[in-house]
C-alpha cells in the first residue's frame, strides 16, 4: 500500500510541475507588468528595430497646426527626428513608458478597454516616443506639434485577444500547482519504502519535462511567428520578444533538467549508500 501511494504521488507531482513552471514563467514574464518590461526592454536597443519603430512612430505626428507656408520644411524635420529619436536622452525612459502603456492596454480587463485598443494580443502604445520626437522637433523648430495621448500598432489578430484574457486568469494559479507538486513529493518520500525509487523518479520526470518543455517551446514559437500581424514594426517585434522570451525560458528549462539530474545522482548515492548499511548490519 505505502508503494502504491508513494508511485501515485510522485506521478501526480511530475504532472503538476509539468504546468506549474510554465504558468508561473508566464505569470512572471508576461502577465505582471514588471517582468513583461524587462524581457522586451532590451528590444529597443536593436538598431534595426529601432530605426524602423522611431520612423513609425514619427510619421504619425500629426502637423495639421503647422503654417501652410511652413509645411516644406516639416517633412525634412520628421526624418531628421526619426533617425535621431533612439539616441536622445528621453529615449529608454520613453519605450519603457511605451511598454507599460501596451502591457497595460493588451492585458486589460475588457470592461475597463477602450475602443479598439484591446482587440490583439499586443498593442503596442507609442505615444511616449511620438511624444519625445514631437518634443525635439518643436525645440530644434518653434513650431507647434501637440502629440497624442495615444498611437497604437497593433500585434497579432483580434482573435488573440482571448488567450491574453485566459494567461490573465489562469497563469498565477501554477503558484498553487507548484505547491501541490512539492507536497505530492513530499508525500512521496514519506511513504516510500526506498526513497531513491522516488528520487529516482522525480530526477527522470525532471529530465523528462525538460525535453517536453524544449519541443513545446519550440513548436509555440513556431507557430506564433507563422501569424502575420500585417504591420512590419509589429512582425518585428513579435519575432524579437519570441526570440527573449525562447531564451529567457530556455534558463528555466536547462534549471529543471540540471535538478533532474542532480535528483537522479541523489538516487544513485542513496542506493549505494542504503546497500552499504544492509551489508554492515548483517
């Protein structure tokens, strides 16, 4: 009886760790609005994405204020600013703000959204760097630019929207998994006649769902990139978050396989040392 409980409990932890990393690197690194900005923070210092993010984001400043008679000298001034924005002093302080407004508009709870600016899965809010580019032009040209509140790209298909509501919902809840995993091991231990075939086990497991996390990461990314936002700024930032967030994840995956195989160690050095101690008491 100890051994049945013992096998069902360290399957029944393999399988809710199997859920519980994933959902809480998820909870981490992209519900919460913190972790959501460091992964994609270091985007904006790609200088391909950047030069093509500040063009975006330049050419939608609105210069309808601006005197007929000066409108000549405006465009000129928009591609200056374009190709200087990323290196003004305003410029980290403003894609981050940029972060937080799309983190903060994509994951919105969809009685609070407004408009269309929760249809995808990211929407990238730009104001903050149509803002800073308006600021410098205003400054180098007297001329008045009032910027505004909002300028959105949107990532991904409104159909996406769904899966930020459910990573909202359901993703901090692999807290409560991972808990429940380490009691079901810990049940495991307490109720096994030999503690190394439960050692034994979850090492393997581990191994396991480290290859299973790899394949799935693999194949999510895949197929993510397979969806054309039909915005070029937006496929470029959905490929350059997919690629931090492979290899942020890819930390969590080489964690668990390097515990597995410390747990499988750990069996092995109990095995011999439990055999050791039969000998010697006979």
């Amino acid at each position: 009886m100890r051994t049945l409980v013992s096998a069902i409990a360290t399957v029944l932890g393999i399988l809710l760790a199997a859920v519980a990393v994933p959902a809480i690197w998820v909870d981490r690194n992209v519900v919460q609005e913190d972790g959501f900005v460091r992964l994609a923070a270091p985007l904006g210092t790609d200088s391909d994405f950047q030069r093509k993010l500040a063009a975006a984001a330049v050419g939608t400043i609105d210069t309808g204020s601006v005197p007929g008679f000066l409108s000549g000298l405006v465009q000129p001034m928009l591609e200056k600013a374009a190709e200087s924005l990323t290196g003004l002093p305003g410029y980290p302080a403003a894609w981050e703000e940029t972060l937080r407004r799309s983190h903060r508009l994509s994951f919105a709870d969809p009685a609070a959204s407004h408009g269309g600016a929760a249809a995808s899965t990211l929407t990238l809010d730009v104001a903050p760097l149509v803002a800073l580019g308006s600021e410098e032009i205003s400054r180098t040209t007297r001329l008045p630019l009032d910027p505004p509140e909002e300028t959105l790209i949107n990532v991904g298909q409104p159909a996406q929207k769904e899966w930020t509501e459910r990573l909202t919902t359901y993703a901090p809840m692999g807290y409560i998994l991972a808990i429940g995993s380490a009691v079901a091991f810990l049940l495991a231990l307490v109720a096994a006649r030999r503690r190394w075939t439960v050692l034994l086990a979850a090492g393997l497991g581990g191994l396991a769902l480290a290859g299973l996390w790899g394949v799935g990461l693999q194949l999510g990314s895949a197929r993510a990139q397979a969806t054309d936002t039909g915005n070029a700024v937006a496929n470029m930032f959905r490929d350059e978050f997919l690629a931090a967030a492979g290899a942020d994840f890819q930390t969590w995956i080489t964690t668990a396989a390097v515990t597995g195989a410390v747990l499988v160690a750990a069996a092995v050095v109990t095995l011999f040392a439990s055999r050791k101690r039969e000998r010697t008491s006979r």
